[in-house]
C-alpha cells in the first residue's frame, strides 16, 4: 500500500492536541511507517503556500484541531478541507469551542480593551488596536480579522470525523491510527470514542442518593469510592461522552466535560443542569435559591468546553 | 520594495509570521514579526472561579 499523506494543524489552540499526537511515543513510528507527513506547523517546516500548491484531495488525513475565531483560521480550514479527502475535527476546541469558547460569553470589543489597553503590562497611551491593514514606510502589512464568534471546525466545513478530548486520549489516537492502516474507518459522521456517558465507565458505586448542597471542589475532600456528583461535587459525567478511561475521576477530580455530550444529547450543559436538577432535594424556593448560588460558575462550568457548539451559542446582547 | 513573506513561522508554539521588506540593493529595509492570533484569556478569565485558574490557563499553552 502507497504511503498515506498525513497533514495536522492547529487552528485556534494551544498546541496540546499535537504533543497528544506524540504522547503515543514509539508508536510515532507505526504512523511514520504508516504516512508521510505532509503539513505540521509545529514540528515540521512546510508554508501555507506548500499546501495551497497541493491538487485537490492529494492529502488522505487531515488531522485538524483549534477553534475557528479568525479569518486566517476559516481560510486554512477551507484550504485543508479542500486539499483532503478525509478532514478530522481533532480535540475539543475544533469539536466544541473547547476552552477558548469561552469567550464566547464576552465580545470581541471587550477582549480588544483588556488585552490592548487595560493589561498592566501594556503600554499603550494611544489606544492603537491591531488592524487587519497597516500602511507601513515600506508598503502594507495584514493580520487576519478577528471573528465576533469562536466556531467549531464543523460550522465552517463539512468534516468526516470528530475526535474529542482536550487533548484526545493516546487510546483513542491509536483507534484512528489503526483504522487509518487497516481501511477500516467508520461510517462518516463518527465520533471516535465511546457513545454512552462517562458514567457508564466510572467505576465509582452510585448509590442514587439526593444531594442538598454543592460543594467547590476545595471545599471538600471527596470519598475516592462513592460517585462525585451523589457527594455534592459538580461532576459532568452524566452529560459527557465516555472514551477516555474516567481519567480524571480516576484521580478524585470531577469530569471536566471535555469530551463533549454523549450520542444523543443536543446540549451538555442543559443535560447536566437536568441531571442535577433530577437528585438535588430542596425543601422549598429558598433552598433552590441558596443551591443555585452554591454554583460559582454556572456558564463557565455546565459549558466549559462545549460553548460554540451549545445550542446557545454566546452571550446574548443585552440590547434588544 | 521587495518582500519576503515567512508564513507560517513552524516549529515552536503558536502562530507568527515575519514580513520581511527588501531594498533596491536587496538589503533588508525592515522586518515586521506578527501574531495573526488572539484567543482573549486575559478578558474570558474574568468571573471564573479562582480554582478554575489552573485548568483554564494551561490551554494558552500545551506544549
């Protein structure tokens, strides 16, 4: 079998998918012997213009990971998308928005104040804010706009695949690899990981106990045994995809969510908000009140990773 | 003026790239080093939970 020709980029992101394609450590040679690489900003030295020079669909895998939240990034999406006959939405921030999504509770106005001209470690008396043209002495210079929204990957192409996780598990980096080398991908549209929640892998006994108060998760230090969201803990669990070996309640820290909501589930965040809703025992409105409160967070908790893709969206404008 | 166009800047975290403006004698004039890139952790931070901080602040960089 011809060689496959292997591309990966990182859109909006912060490199961790790409140290994740290494983590799989010697089996780095199984997809050496398995692929040439053919576009790798962080590890190998091809130009944009190597790729645009490509025919179309010369590139077997694209492995594609960040959120989209420039014009640059729709341009290289759109690019790859084309240059690839198969494009895979690669880590959380490419499937859902992962973490840079939450910017999306702010605009793009605010982020440009604070980091341009509030920072402390800015100095910037005339206010300048980059500009997509610079007239310079010596011709014009150009950045990239920047995008009001953080989007997924999906809702600027069309993509074959979709593998979650911030970063994707080694396991599930195999399954891929794997199925590259044996022609035997999935139906198109998969999600490469588990189809059930997260608690269907957690080995924590549940007991079906209410919970009349949330804790932060300093607040307390949990039974390493007993489900986490039964001991008041904000575990996502019951709205996040399985697949990655219950890494973190493993280790006594509650699901983060970042493999997104399991097959079937529209929204992460309301399905965690009726899973809690569905064990909390409040004795009347106040008790309600008091445990609503209890949450520090709750937009940044129940869509951590998952805010681009929510059927939210963003933060609505107060303006109507 | 000739320009030299590197983008993007590979191997090393994040995204760069380097416009580079050449003279008639083909010496360099001068060289512009951007960031095509802004996520804002600086503003989304903002309102979090303080022990959300170590888990949020390590996807401005995974390398």
């Amino acid at each position: 079998m011809a060689k496959l020709k292997l591309a990966l980029y990182w859109a909006g992101a912060c490199g961790g998918c790409d140290v994740a394609v290494l983590d799989v450590n010697e089996k780095i040679l199984d997809v050496a012997n398995l692929a040439d690489i053919v576009f790798w900003p962080i590890a190998l030295d091809f130009k944009y213009h190597h790729v645009e020079a490509m025919p179309d669909k010369s590139i077997d895998v694209c492995l594609f990971n960040g959120c989209i939240r420039s014009s640059e990034q729709e341009h290289i999406a759109k690019m790859l998308r084309a240059k690839s006959k198969v494009l895979v939405s690669f880590g959380s921030c490419a499937c859902f928005g992962g973490i840079p999504a939450l910017a999306n509770f702010t605009t793009r106005a605010e982020i440009m104040e604070r980091v341009y001209i509030e920072a402390p470690s800015n100095e910037n008396p005339n206010k300048t804010l980059p500009q997509t043209k610079v007239k310079v002495a010596e011709g014009e210079i150009t950045l990239p706009e920047l995008f009001e929204n953080v989007l997924t990957l999906a809702q600027v192409v069309p993509v074959e695949y979709f593998v979650p996780g911030c970063p994707p598990t080694v396991d599930i980096i195999l399954k891929v690899v794997n199925a590259l080398a044996t022609n035997s991908l999935p139906p198109v549209g998969a999600v490469i990981a588990s189809d059930k929640t997260l608690c269907d892998e957690c080995d924590r006994k549940k007991e079906n106990k209410k919970i009349t108060r949330i804790y932060r998760t300093q607040e307390i230090i949990p039974d390493s045994q007993k489900c986490l969201l039964e001991q008041g803990l904000l575990c996502m669990g019951p709205a996040t995809r399985g697949g990655c070996g219950a890494l973190c309640v493993k280790v006594n820290i509650p699901c983060r969510g970042c493999f997104g909501p399991p097959a079937g589930v529209a929204d992460q965040g309301a399905k965690l908000v009726s899973s809690i809703a569905s064990i909390y025992e409040a004795k009347d409105e106040k008790d309600i009140a008091r445990m609503v409160n209890e949450v520090a967070d709750p937009a940044g908790t129940f869509y951590r990773f998952g805010m681009s893709s929510s059927m939210l969206k963003r933060k609505r404008s107060q303006k109507r | 003026m000739k320009k030299v166009t590197i983008d993007p800047i590979t191997r090393l975290e994040g995204h760069g790239k380097i416009e580079i403006f050449l003279n008639d004698t083909g010496d360099v004039a001068n060289t512009y080093f951007q960031i095509p890139e802004l996520r804002g952790f600086e503003k989304f931070c903002e309102g979090r939970p303080v022990e959300e901080m170590p888990r949020i602040v390590p996807r401005i960089c995974g390398v």
